[in-house]
C-alpha cells in the first residue's frame, strides 16, 4: 500500500516542504482545487524530491483537454515520470458561478473530458492523428508547432475523483484510476462503490489490474490527548461536506439521512459551529479514521485492503512530521 499525503495550496515553500515530507516516508504528494493553483506547488516539487505527484482534483470542466494534456505532459517529463492527472466534476453551482463555465451531464461530461485528455496524449507519443468528436468538446487539429512529442517517460496517468455509482462506474470504464472521494464509510465502500467499480470494468472488458484504485481518506490521527484532542477538527470538513447533496448517499447508507438537509440549511445562514456539533463520534468514526497512529492504521487496512494507494487528508490541524511518519509507518505495516 502506498500512502500520500498534500502538499499544501500555494507554490510558496512549497519545494522545500516537500523535501521535508519526503523525510517521513511517503510515497507520494498530492495537491488540492482550494485558494490557489493546483499545477503550480507541483512544478516546484517534481524537480527536488523522487516522490509521486498528483492532482487530487483539477476540475475538469472549466478547463480546456488541450490546456490538461500540456499541464500533465509537462510535469510528467518534470518528474520524470512519477505524475497522475486526477480528474473532478465539482457541483453545478460552483461550476457556473464560480469558475463562469458551463454545467453538463456531469458524467458524460467528465467521460469526454477523460477520453479527450487521453487522444490528445496519445497523438503526442505515437505520432497519430487527433480526431475526437463529442458533445462537449472537439479536438480535430493538432500541427507540429503544438505537438511536444513522445514524452520517454509515456503516458501519464489520468484518473478520475468520483463518488456517485454512475460516476464511478464510468471511471472505470474509460479512466486510468479512480480517486474515492474521502467523505465516504465502510458500508458505502462495499455496498456502492466496490460495485460500481465491478460493472465499469465489466462493460470495457477490463480487469482490475488495469486501474489504480486510490481511497481517499479524512485521518483524524494523535498520540497524546493534545494531539487527539486538535485533529477533531476535522469534523468541520465531515459537516462541510455533509451539507452537499450529492454526499446525501453516503449518510443515507449509515442511517443518517435526515442530517443531509439540516447541515446544508445551516451552512446557507453561515452557521458553520452548529453544522459541526452535529457530527458526532460514531459518525467520524465510521466516516473519517480516529485515533492513535496505530489504531488509524489497522482501520484503514480494514476498510481498503484491496485499494492501490491511500490519500490522507488531515483537516483543520497540523501534524507534526514526526506524527506523519509514524501514522505512515502504522499504514503501511498493516496493509502489507
């Protein structure tokens, strides 16, 4: 089992921290869609550390496939090979209000944004030319002027974040990977998403060798009261993510989905206190992991035995390295 950890937000420091990150003993790094530009930490990093980079989302759609090849082509050559594009669909009203874009069928939309992202890629390493006709996007030109050429270290990766069955299913159908969303639980895992995972490999005649499965994950993790006691900040993310529709299936597997509704009128008034005291314990539990780094590991192994690589996310509060490196350490003893 891999384990990745974020890189931060900003380009700023962000090639001496991944050094440092590198020290704990992850494999890889990942950046996030937040207050700045997600390509650009990862530029600063591919050249100082041997670590694996990946976009942990890049959202697809306010983006040109074309704009996505370059980015991943360049940074995959910049890291000689150890970069992934990973993929998101975000929701309708941050697409349109915020990004200015144009909302879709968010699955049709993200399969051609795959697919496109993948001809264009393809065209640059084998010489072929680019013909891809859909509904959302066209690529038929591609001159010796815009073509970088093979890249010798191939092709790099594209996966996609996915929750929702459909979505899922269509990533595993036309994707390289999926990267699980991290607001999810273990009876979510197995009655939804490991399915739909089934079916998207059944339609395309593809085994499961022939995707990468990353499982994000909501780590609230400590060894002292102190510590235990700041990482319970990540339910404010559990509350955040509550508060969308489109999460409404995981709490409804668990029971819980009545809470959907009330955790997004209070984030409409701003009340993010109260949406966070509506978490309660069980509910982290089950949706995030808690506890020592050792307790943290062996839920995680339960969980994602048969995913590729893990995703931690720590919300809110601030690990020190030494606590990263053990929490690693404890990951990757259990899922040996």
């Amino acid at each position: 089992m891999k384990v990745d950890v974020m890189l931060g937000y900003s380009v700023v420091g962000a090639a001496a921290r991944a050094v440092e990150l590198e020290q704990t003993g992850v494999d890889g790094l990942f950046t996030f869609e937040n207050a700045h530009d997600l390509f650009f930490p990862l530029v600063a990093a591919a050249p100082v550390c041997g670590l694996d980079l990946l976009t942990n989302v890049a959202m697809a759609f306010p983006r040109s496939p074309l704009h996505l090849a370059h980015a991943a082509y360049d940074l995959h050559l910049l890291s000689e090979g150890r970069f992934r594009l990973g993929l998101g669909s975000q929701v309708k009203a941050h697409i349109e209000k915020r990004y200015g874009a144009t909302w879709g069928n968010p699955v049709a939309h993200m399969r051609e944004c795959v697919q496109a992202t993948k001809a264009i890629l393809d065209s640059w390493q084998d010489g072929s030319r680019v013909d891809f006709r859909g509904d959302y996007t066209t690529h038929t030109l591609m001159t010796p002027v815009f073509n970088p050429g093979p890249n010798p270290h191939g092709v790099p990766r594209v996966l996609v974040g996915a929750l929702g069955p459909k979505m899922i299913e269509m990533a595993a159908e036309v994707s390289d990977g999926i990267l699980v969303m991290p607001f999810n639980s273990d009876a979510h895992m197995r009655e939804r998403t490991i399915p739909a995972i089934e079916r998207g490999l059944a339609k395309a005649g593809r085994t499961r060798a022939d995707i990468e499965v990353v499982a994000e994950v909501i780590v609230a993790v400590g060894r002292t009261e102190a510590e235990l006691e700041a990482s319970l900040a990540a339910r404010f993310l559990l509350a955040f993510y509550g508060s969308t529709p489109s999460y409404r299936p995981v709490l409804e597997v668990e029971g819980w989905g009545d809470l959907q509704p009330e955790l997004n009128r209070l984030s409409k008034l701003g009340a993010w206190d109260e949406m966070t005291a509506l978490i309660t314990d069980e509910m982290l539990e089950r949706i995030a992991v808690h506890g020592n780094p050792k307790d943290c590991a062996a839920e995680i192994a339960r969980r994602f035995a048969d995913c590729d690589r893990i995703c931690a996310y720590f919300p809110g509060y601030e690990p020190s390295d030494e606590l990263i490196a053990e929490y690693v350490s404890e990951v990757k003893a259990a899922c040996i």
